[in-house]
C-alpha cells in the first residue's frame, strides 16, 4: 500500500466513523420510536374495551388515555424525525466517502462536495440528537400527567 492509499483510507475515515455513530443512535431511537408506536395501541385497544363497560371510574381513565395519548403522538414525531435526520446522515457521510474515493481515483476537484456533504451530515446529525432529546424530556411529562389525573 503506498502512502497515497494510506491517505484516501485516512480521508475516509471520518465519515465512516460518522456512519457507525450515527447507525447506533438509529438502532437506539428505533427501539423507542417501536415503543411509542406500540404504546398508542395499546391505548387504542383499552379504549375501545372501556367503551363497551359501564364503570364510574371510566372516565377518569379515558381522560388519562386521551392525555398520554397526544403526548405519544408528539414523541413519536420527535422519534421519526430524530430517525429521518439520521438515515440523512449516514447518506451524506456516505456521498462523502464516495466523493473522497472519486477524487483520489479520478483526480478531479471532488473535494467541495465531500466538505459539504460531510459538514450537511454533521449537522443533521446533531439536529437529529436534539429531536431524541426533546423525546426524553417529554417521555417524563407523560408519566407525570398520569399520575396527576391518578390522584384526582
């Protein structure tokens, strides 16, 4: 391997370790976007099963349902666009490989777009980090909302 390889592979590097961060922080909001998901039908089957019973406490709880459920909604929006910024993320840096590897082979000004699309990837990917945080912090108001509408 000569050094002029060595430099490409180094060149390279970058956006693959962006790659595989980004490609965790995926897997990891992926589980909690399936969990939000999953936990908006589980409302939606309880509903649907306290619709069909007459019990006074019925209504309290589909306050609290209803509640938890807009929370929900809102969540799995931060969670979907956390996801979407980061699949954008592992495109651009991979755009940015690519463009790293054309310029070296074909010796072509390649270099503007390999800058760009590596500085676009970063920033989406801290945009997408921002998006899993407000989800965080809202994951925690809907536990409080339930236990405030419990103890009316």
């Amino acid at each position: 391997m000569d050094i002029a390889s060595t430099e490409i592979i180094a060149a390279a590097l970058a956006p693959i370790l962006l790659i595989s961060g980004a490609g965790l922080l995926a897997l990891s909001i992926q589980n909690r976007y399936g969990r939000v998901i999953d936990r908006i039908r589980e409302f939606n089957t309880e509903i649907r099963d306290l619709c069909s019973k007459c019990e006074k406490d019925v209504g309290k709880r589909k306050k609290s349902i209803d509640v938890q459920t807009r929370l929900l909604i809102k969540r799995g929006i931060y969670l979907r666009n956390a996801l979407l910024l980061l699949f954008v993320t592992v495109m651009l840096a991979s755009f940015s490989s690519v463009f790293i590897l054309l310029e070296a082979i074909s010796s072509s000004p390649l270099e503007f777009f390999a800058t760009v699309s590596f500085s676009v990837a970063l920033i989406s990917m801290f945009a997408g980090i921002l998006f899993a945080i407000m989800d965080v912090a809202l994951s925690y108001r809907a536990i409080e909302v339930e236990i405030e509408i419990e103890r009316e």
